[in-house]
C-alpha cells in the first residue's frame, strides 16, 4: 500500500489537484483489492494454502481497502461544486427539432 501512496500522491500534484482531492483519489487507489484476492484465490486453487489462510488473508486485503476509503470519506472527501446553469444553452437545446 505504501509503495502506491507513493507513486499516486506525485502524480496527482502532477496533475494539479488540489491537496485535499490529491489526497482522497491517492487514499481510494492506493488499495490492492484485485491484486490481493487474486493472488490469495490463486494459493487456495493450487494447495498452497488452506480455507483458513486464504479466509485470513482476504479479510486482511478487504480490511487493508475499507480503513483508507472511510479515512477518505472522513477527512479528504472533496467539496462539490454545482455547475452554473446555462439559460441560453437550454432554450437553444429546446429550439432544435
């Protein structure tokens, strides 16, 4: 998880995100949900490892996505802004056959 914290949060200022969303979108990637259940699914298939490792260790990957997504959620989500609503656009959209 470390090493993609890493990598993500310089190309977000890369990027020129703002430090708040810089820091939600590095929390919600930084996950290996795929990596770490195919790769526990993958040791179950071939007898590396038995029902109680591989049910060890997906709770360990599941845990290691859901404790940086609710720090996301809770400190770094980002404010939304609404769009202005273009008047002209809309009569425009609603003249055209």
């Amino acid at each position: 998880m470390v090493t993609k914290f890493v990598g993500i949060l310089p190309l977000t200022r890369y990027f020129r995100f703002e430090q708040r969303e810089g820091m939600y979108t590095t929390l919600l990637m930084s996950t290996g949900l795929t990596f770490g259940s195919i790769s526990a699914l993958f040791g179950l298939t071939n007898h590396i490892i038995d029902e109680t490792q591989y049910t060890i260790l997906l709770t360990a990957v599941i845990g290691s996505a859901v404790v940086p997504t609710l720090i996301a959620e809770r400190w770094f989500q980002p404010e939304f802004k609404l769009l202005e609503y273009d008047t002209e656009i809309d009569v425009a959209m609603q003249e055209e056959p």
